[in-house]
C-alpha cells in the first residue's frame, strides 16, 4: 500500500494514539496514589482520541462524474467537504457521460478543492450486456428512453489524452493506473467491514468487484446507491409514463442485478420517489454562495441560475448526505429489490417484493427511502459548501 494512502487510512494515527494512551497510562499508574485526579486525564485524552478515530468514515465514491457543477459533481464534494469522511478514492463509471471526460471532471473539481490527495480510479467504459446499438433497435420497439447519457446524440468517446477542453479548465493531474475494481477489492481488504461503498451510477464497477472477488461484498461496510424508482409523484417526463425507469439501474441492468444480491451487511438506495422531493433552490444557494470557500466559488461558476429542468433535483448529494446524516431521512420501505434483465419492454426496470409476494430466488432486503426532512437536507448542504474543504492543499 503507498505511503500515503496508509496516512490517509490513519495507521499512523492509530499508532500515534497507542503511543500516546501507553505512555500515559504508566505515568499515570506510577502517581495514582498521590495524584488520582491527575491520573484519570491521561485516560479521558485516550477515550477522546478514540472517538474522534471511530468518527472517521471511509467511503469510496463510485460515480459516473459528468460535470461540472451538477449532481454528480455536488455528490463528490459533500464527501470532499465533510471533516469526518476519509474518501479513500473515486472510482469512475460510464453513465451520465463518458468515463474519460468523466474522469477529468472529477480531477479537476479535486485540483480546484485542493484534494488532489484523492486519486481517480478507471472503472467500466461500457455496461455488461447492453449496447448503444442494441438500445438505439429496442427504442423503435418499445419507445425512447427520455435520457441517454453518454449514449445521447453527438456525445464520443474520447480517450484521456484526447479530451475536448473542458469548461472548468482541462486538469494537470492523472487518473491512478490502477483500475476501479481491484482498487476496491484492495481497499475492503485492508480495511474490512469499515468502507462503504457509494454507488451513484451505473453499478458496472461495483458487479466487477463483486464478480472478481467473492468477499468483496461482505467486507464492506455496507452500500449506498443512488438508483431505482417505485412510484413517484410526477409529471417529469422520465417517469410519468415510465413509473418503474431510473437512468442508473436502466443503464447496466445485469450489474444492477448481481449488485444487489450480493451478501452486503446493509443496502440503502436513495430513488427516483424521495430524489424528486428535493430542490436545489434559491435558499441553498444564496445560502453556499454568501461564502467564498473554494466549494462555493465553484458552483457559483458553473452551476448555471436559475436552476431548472431535471438539474434542480438533489439526486446524487441526498444519497450522500443521508449517509452522513440518517435523521435526513423521515421514513423508508425495507422490500427486496431486484432489476428486470429481461431484453424487453421493461429490460432495465426496477423490482420490489414484500414478505408475502417475494419470488422463491435469493433476493435481498434493501432500506429504501421514501421521505426526506428538506430543511435539514438543506442545512447539510449550505453547511458543507459553504466551509474551507478539510485537508486541502
Ligand atoms: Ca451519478
């Protein structure tokens, strides 16, 4: 493991603390008798240290990271901003857009935050069975999907090297070498059952792990999606006739599938239904942008006012928020999840049972969330934006 990334992880801090609570605890036994108020400090500094260490969360941010300024983007940057969250990388996915341009919107939002510490990892450039060309013949049978993603009309692949300028400024600083999927089978490993995975798109990446190593799952912490749609209250042209259809699982259905049997500890899934409740409105950002941290400077850049269309919708950073925050989350369906694989009209489609009604296949349960407390959403995120970024450089 390199030197920083064991920094990063807070070996040398838990040593530190050992050092720190051994040394101390023999002063301490060797003046109990004289001083026994003195003696207990030693050991309340080594309760607190403790905390603050159990505080810290690990957390890798598998994201399809379109940008700039959007969702995708905002979603990278509350873990960015957050004091308590180690983001041990950014794992890089096709979806929204493609995964090289991707990749340079995430190291640049890194370079302009200052946490070019965090390194961005290549994952999957296409899903596991669907093609563009397969999807272009279905939407002639069975009807247009309302967004595309990197599949949409005049969007190429281009190689890292070959990037079109981008509107925050093309970065200076390299994706890792090391591909997405062993750099998170490596990191479950060396730190088990203390990382959590957050998957805010197409799961491709995250079914590679699973498929390549089956402990990847059970070493997690647990998962954290953005995907998936119920029954949403909308008039949205994605959804209104679509009811079942969300982008992410739409996009890599068969990764969907094999993610969410996997034997994970939890399963959160933040959909379409609660994300559509949430606005980017005018309250956050005046709230963000009455600050001048490098947060707020840049999505005072390239977060385009008034916010409109379906850029105003909190998708990804209320997956990420309610993480941080449980209590943002007002109430939940626990129902076994699962993605249509079928290749026909509802291929992509999201699938939930009850106790009663649950095909006889192993299935898991998943938290699904339903509600969010907006005021506090809203809190969290003026807050977070709003601060210096921790640790940058
Ligand atoms: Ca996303």
């Amino acid at each position: 493991m390199p030197a920083a990334l064991r920094s990063r992880s807070g070996s040398r801090f838990s040593q530190s603390v050992r050092n720190i609570c051994g040394f101390h605890r023999g002063a301490a036994y060797a003046f109990y008798d004289m001083k026994p108020v003195l003696s207990l400090i030693p050991i309340f500094i080594c309760i607190l240290l403790g905390t603050l260490q159990a505080q810290t969360r690990y957390v890798i941010a598998d994201q399809d990271s379109a940008g700039p300024g959007g969702s995708d983007m905002r979603a990278l940057m509350v873990f960015l901003q957050a004091p308590e969250v180690e983001l041990l990388g950014i794992t890089v996915v096709t979806g929204d857009g493609w995964r090289d341009e991707e990749m340079a919107h995430a190291l640049r939002l890194l370079e302009i935050l200052g946490r070019s510490d965090v390194r961005v990892y290549p994952g999957a450039t296409h899903p596991l069975w669907r093609t563009r060309e397969w999807t272009s013949l279905a939407s002639r049978m069975y009807g247009k999907a309302a967004w595309l993603g990197a599949w949409r009309e005049g969007s190429q692949d281009r190689s890292f090297d070959k990037l079109a300028p981008l509107k925050e400024g093309n970065p200076t600083t390299k994706p890792a070498e090391e591909d997405a999927t062993h750099f998170m089978i490596r990191m479950v490993h060396a730190h088990p059952h203390q990382v959590t995975i957050y998957g805010a798109g197409p799961l491709t990446n995250i079914a590679l792990a699973i498929e390549l190593d089956p402990q990847f799952a059970e070493l997690a912490q647990e998962l954290v999606i953005m995907g998936g749609s119920i029954a949403p209250h909308t008039q949205e042209k994605e959804w209104v006739n679509t009811p079942r259809h969300e982008f992410n699982f739409w996009f890599d259905p068969e990764a969907a599938s094999v993610v969410l049997r996997a034997p994970w500890h939890k399963i959160t899934q933040t959909t379409i239904d609660i994300s559509l409740q949430t606005r980017i409105d005018p309250e956050i950002l005046d709230g963000v942008l009455a600050s001048h941290s490098a947060a707020a400077e840049y999505l005072r850049k390239y977060v385009q006012r008034p916010v409109s269309g379906i850029g105003q919708f909190a998708w990804d950073e209320l997956a990420a928020v309610a993480w941080l925050h449980p209590d943002i989350i007002r109430s939940e369906r626990y129902v076994y999840v699962d993605v249509s694989t079928d290749h026909s009209s509802n291929y992509g489609d999201t699938l939930t049972w009850s106790d009663e009604d649950k095909p006889e296949i192993p299935l898991r349960k998943v938290h699904v969330q339903m509600d969010a407390d907006l005021p506090k959403l809203r809190e969290a995120l003026v807050r977070l934006f709003a601060a210096p970024t921790p640790r940058a450089r």
